[in-house]
C-alpha cells in the first residue's frame, strides 16, 4: 500500500500549467536526509555533482520521502539530476561533491516546468533507478544507459582490434539510430558525450565516423532548431568545428608545406574561429538582454539594480521604500519573465 499511494497520485494529478513536481522515496527509515535538485547546461559536466549546477534542495520526510515543486523552472526542456545525500559528514565535506561518496544515488532526466514526475524505489530498495513521467522523454537517459551495458559487455568478450573496430562500427550506428527516435537532442547530446570523450576507447572511431558521417552536423541543426542560443548549443558548435579542424590538419599532405607553417595556420585559425564565435555569442547575449529589458517595469527594472548590487530582499526593501512582501512580488515576476530561477541566473543574463 506504502508503494501504490504515489503512483496512484502521480496518475492522478490535474496538471496545472507551469507548474512542476519531482517526487520519489528513498526506503529510509531515517528523515532529513538532503536531497539536491542540478539543471546541466554544460553536457561536459553529466559525470558527476558540481555545486554550480544545484538549483534547489529538500530534505526527505520520516518515510523516506521527498519533494520538488513550484513553477520556476524553464518552460523547454533541460537536463536536470536529482541527488540524494546520503554521505557521513566526513565524505559530505570531503567527497560529496566530487561524485566520490558511494552512499550517494543520482539520477539524470530531461524536464521542464510543467512535468509531474515519480522516482519510486525497487521492492529491492534500489532508489532513483526508474522513472514515471507526464513527460515522455524524461526517461530516455535511462534507455541509453541500458544500451550502454550492452556495448560494454560486447567490448569485454574480446578485446582485440579487429573485435573492437567492429564492435566500434556497430555500437556507433546503434547508438545513433537509438538516438533519432527519441526526439530529443539533448539525448543525443548524452550519446555524444560518451562517444566523444577522450578518455574512453571509443574516441579514436568517433575521428574516423565524425570524418565521414553527416549525423554530426544533422544533430548541430537539430539543437540549432529546438535550442537556439544555449549554452550547449554554442558548446557543440565550437566543438565539432575544432574537430574539423583537427582533421583537415592531419589529411594535409606531409610534404606539402613545412610543419611549423602548417601549425601556425592551424592555430591562426582556431583563435580567429573562438574570437569570431565569443564575438557572436556576445552579439547575441546583448541582443537578448536588450529585448529582455523592454519585458520589465521600471519598479522591476530597479530590483534588477538592486540583485546586481547583491542586495538582500530587506536591503531592497529599504532602499527602494516598499515592504519585504512587495520586493518577493517583483522577484518572482522578475523569473517568470525571464523564465530564470535564481538570482544568479538574474546576475549572468543581465549583468
């Protein structure tokens, strides 16, 4: 019974517009422990916890049980992971937050500020291993890590070259068919992250596929169309580009020019392509913060001010002559206009 009253709730719900949920249990039989909840713009950074990502944070009730919600999230999807805390106050201040805590559990999703989701444990007591979602994309990491299991047993039965280029050539096609049925480009973003990496065995094939496969560019013009001027977006761009490079570089002929000219050119070309999109996403971040500012009243505008300043909401209050509870009113106008969910967001769009 303990089990079927959340998800009998969870089916339940009337959804109301803008408005999010993020459930689950942990089966403890111990209360408070702290539960974080991370937005990953940087898909660099899915690996482990880094306290820049963490929005927001709770703490389970004496069943075991936690909740996010509220409406201040983005309203287009994004990479969120919740976390729970289940650390000795040794790793907490130690090991927690460079992912090295063994009693912490973690779980990746795709969300937005309107989905309802449940996290509920295993009868085994396995905790943030499934998902219930009104959103039908929230579990797809979960798909793609059990597609990974499978290419890592694939890998493990021989481990020579020839088994490992051909494993290389399936699991890439696999993982890039997978990919185009989810719909979701930050799934993707999740595959090429692990396919990528430098430190994995599949890099040295990633060269050899990127050289010749145009799912690579398809991809950039899918973030391009879904998520056009993000942070990850931007990320892809620069580094497909800086791959490209990389490849015209080594198919140059040997004997072509000296070495030295070819290196000079090389990273002549790799500053003016970093200055040219600094310069672009400059452009763009003045652009947008310009159209932002038009949004605001001038009561709004002077909060603004105020946050950029650091002040507190009773240091606001004081200076701009208006109650504590009327300063809250224009903060969270203020996220709801910048679809934010913090001051600090406030700080990096406007500043």
């Amino acid at each position: 019974m303990k089990r079927i009253l959340p998800i009998f709730f969870l089916l339940g719900i009337i959804q109301t517009y803008g408005q999010y949920s993020f459930s689950g249990e942990i089966e403890s039989s111990e209360k408070d422990k702290t539960v974080y909840l991370s937005i990953i713009e940087d898909y660099r950074k899915l690996s482990r916890v880094y306290m820049e990502q963490i929005i927001r944070k709770t703490s389970t009730d004496s069943l075991g049980r936690f909740n996010f919600h509220g409406e201040n999230l983005l309203q287009e999807n994004r990479i969120y992971r919740i976390h729970v805390d289940e650390c000795t106050e040794f790793e907490k201040n130690n090991k927690h937050f460079l992912g090295q805590c063994n009693n912490s559990e973690s779980i990746l999703f795709v969300a937005n500020n309107n989905d309802t989701i449940l996290f509920p444990s295993t009868s085994g007591g396995q905790i943030l291993c499934d998902i219930s979602s009104t959103n039908p994309k929230s579990d797809a990491f979960l798909k793609i890590d059990a597609l990974k299991e499978e290419m890592i047993y694939d890998f493990m039965d021989f481990r020579s070259e020839a088994s490992k280029k051909l494993n290389s050539k399936k699991w890439f096609s696999t993982f890039q068919e997978h990919a185009k049925t989810l719909d979701e480009p930050l799934a993707e973003l999740y595959i090429y992250d692990f396919l990528s990496d430098k430190r994995n065995e599949t890099y040295t094939y990633y060269l050899q596929d990127f050289a010749k496969n145009s799912y690579y560019d398809g991809l950039l013009n899918r973030l391009q169309a879904q998520y056009p001027n993000t942070a990850f977006t931007q990320l892809y761009e620069t580094e497909i580009s800086t791959d490209k490079q990389l490849l015209a570089f080594k198919n140059l002929p040997k004997s072509s020019m000296d070495w030295k000219w070819l290196l000079g050119i090389f990273l002549g070309i790799s500053v003016l392509l970093n200055v040219f999109l600094l310069r672009r996403s400059s452009l763009v971040k003045t652009k947008e913060k310009n159209q932002t500012l038009k949004k605001l009243t001038q009561q709004e505008l002077k909060v603004v001010d105020q946050i950029l300043a650091d002040k507190t909401n009773k240091e606001i209050a004081a200076d701009m002559f208006i109650s504590l509870s009327t300063v809250k009113t224009h903060i969270n106008n203020l996220y709801k206009k910048l679809n934010v969910s913090s001051r600090e967001d406030i700080k990096r769009i406007l500043s």
